[in-house]
C-alpha cells in the first residue's frame, strides 16, 4: 500500500475535483490531514488502531485543543480512512468508534428587536449625537450611506451570510444553472442566494430593503456604471466589496447608534432568525430561510428564544423567584 502522505494527497485531489469542494475547504482537510500523517508516517494505514487514534485525541485534550477542533480534526479523518476503505483491503476504520469530547452549548448572539431596527436604520444615538454628526458629516456621502444602508437593510431582511451577500450580483447570470453568484429579484422581492456546499436557495426579501436597495442601484446608474452582471455592492473603485470592509463598516456603524454589543455581520442573521422565530413559531421555515442543512443547527434559536422567555418571566411574575433575604408573612 501507498505511503500514508501519498494517500492524503490522493483523498485532497479527489475532494477538490470528484467532490468539488471549495478551496478552503480542502484546505481545512489539509491541515487536519497532516496531523495525521505526522502521527503514523511510519506505519502502514491498514495497521493503525483506534487505540491509538484514541491516544492521539488524549494528546491534543492535554495540548488544549477545544473540543470543536477535535471533532473537526476527527470528522475529517473518518472522511479520509472511509475513501481508503473503498480502495485497499482495509477491514476497519479506526477513526469511527472515537468520540470527540463534548463540548458545551454556545447560543449565538442576537440584538433585541429595537436594537436591531435602530441598527439598520442607522439612528443614531441620543447621547452620541453631537459626536457622531461630526464624524458622519466628515466621512459619510451618498455613495457610502446608500451602500451601507442597502447591505444591513438586505442582511436583516433575508438572514444572509456575509459570504451569500458579497457574491450577489445586480442581474442575473445568463447560465442560471452553473452561476455561483446570487442575484435579487426585484419584482418578485426574492434574494436566489447560493450558500454553503453549492446549496442554492431563494428568501423573500422585505419592503425596506428593496427600497434601499432601488435607491442604491439608481445612484450606481445615475454615475454612469453599467449593472449587467456586476457586483451588487463595490467599493469606490468599482471593485466587489470584501468583507474586512464590511466589518470595519458594521464597527463603526455600532459607535454611531450606540448598540449596546459590537455588532458583527453574522449577529444581524442571528437576530433576522431569532426575531422571526418568535413571531411565527415554524422552525423547518426559518431553517429554509437560513439555508441550513440539518434541522438541528437551526434549533439552537429556540434555545435562545426559551433564554429571552426564561428572562421575562423572571423579571416580570411575582413568584418567579424569591429575593435575597426575604421570608414569607404570616
């Protein structure tokens, strides 16, 4: 059999271009993968056993490694000796029986419903007033707040990932079936969006956020720009908008209306998922909406909702819980 490094570079190239997964995604198999190969260089695949492989997740608990990490690396391991399976007499794969270790529970975070719409409407705080009209006089101009503007009004709107909004164009592409990019339907107020794996899927998109972005558009028209198949949102040179600018323009954005949480652009999904949860109920519409593979990634929102609830109830009845020091009448 093959030298182990010569079969990870096998199973690289068959993801990448079998599977057609992302570059980065190869990437991350990459890293994984080489951990593998530095822990069994010398050992034939067909004679690793899950003892060991169960050592090897003993060592990386006590480098520290989270948990999150070790089932990644594992996943991408029990991926790579089920491909070598399918090629050689390998019996086993000593990857299955191990588990990562749990790891705990992290709700996302999410902006209140009125925090949310003071966001995206981008009013600015009370107290901030004086200092923010001074700074927003300096540096704001049409193209800047109309842009900006356009992309919070369509991420809280449709729930986007930064990577679905980026790769949004202004018209469609003439090959609907191999376009990769995403575009939005004007007159039906639909968003085509291709999110994670290739998936591709279709959200509504709200009132003030066409609004929004029909003033964008007619700015971008207005300088002489042609839209045919090119990026929905760009910087000045013309060029696709990246995401590090995105997220220095959501940074400043939450000094100016003076959020209480620095609001990032995923929190803004988090809330779009959260404040519609709680308005309708229907779980399987919002995983739809978000694009999610698995229901169970979707219901980490209702955990949320139930913490909000939990909030209120103790706050507002009278016999949530009992304070501090008291005793009941007699």
């Amino acid at each position: 059999m093959a030298r182990i490094s010569e079969l990870v570079a096998g199973f690289l190239d068959s993801i990448a271009h079998e599977r057609r997964y992302s570059p980065l995604t190869v990437q991350g198999y990459r890293r994984d993968l080489d951990k593998l190969a530095q822990a069994f260089e010398q050992q034939a695949v067909a004679d690793i056993k899950s003892t060991e492989v169960r050592a090897e997740v003993g060592r990386w608990r006590s480098q520290g490694l989270s948990a999150k990490s070790i089932a990644r690396r594992l996943s991408a391991w029990r991926s790579f000796f089920d491909w070598v399976a399918q090629r050689s007499p390998m019996l086993v794969n000593p990857a299955k029986p191990v588990r990562a270790p749990r790891a705990g529970r992290r709700l996302p975070k999410a902006l209140s419903a009125d925090w949310a719409v003071q966001f995206v409407e981008g009013r600015p705080d009370p107290g901030l007033a004086a200092s923010a009209s001074a700074e927003s006089s300096a540096q704001a101009d049409d193209f800047i707040t109309m842009r900006d503007r356009a992309i919070v009004e369509l991420m809280y709107s449709s729930g986007l990932r930064l990577s679905e909004l980026l790769q949004l164009n202004c018209t469609p592409s003439q090959s609907i079936a191999t376009d990769r990019s995403g575009w939005v339907d004007m007159e039906a107020a639909e968003a085509f969006v291709v999110g994670k794996g290739g998936r591709s899927r279709r959200v509504p998109v709200g009132a003030p956020a066409l609004q929004a972005l029909s003033q964008w558009l007619q700015l971008r028209q207005s300088r002489g720009e042609r839209l045919e198949n090119a990026p929905l949102f760009i910087n000045r040179l013309g060029g696709r908008l990246s995401a590090r600018t995105v997220q220095r323009r959501f940074a400043s954005r939450t000094k100016t209306t003076g959020v209480p949480a620095e609001v990032h652009p995923h929190m803004l999904r988090h809330s779009f998922a959260s404040h519609v949860l709680q308005s309708s109920g229907d779980l399987r519409a919002v995983q739809e909406m978000l694009g999610h593979a698995q229901i169970a990634t979707t219901q980490v929102y209702t955990h949320l909702d139930f913490q909000r609830l939990a909030q209120v109830y103790d706050a507002a009845h009278p016999r949530a819980r009992r304070k501090s020091g008291s005793s009941p009448k007699t």
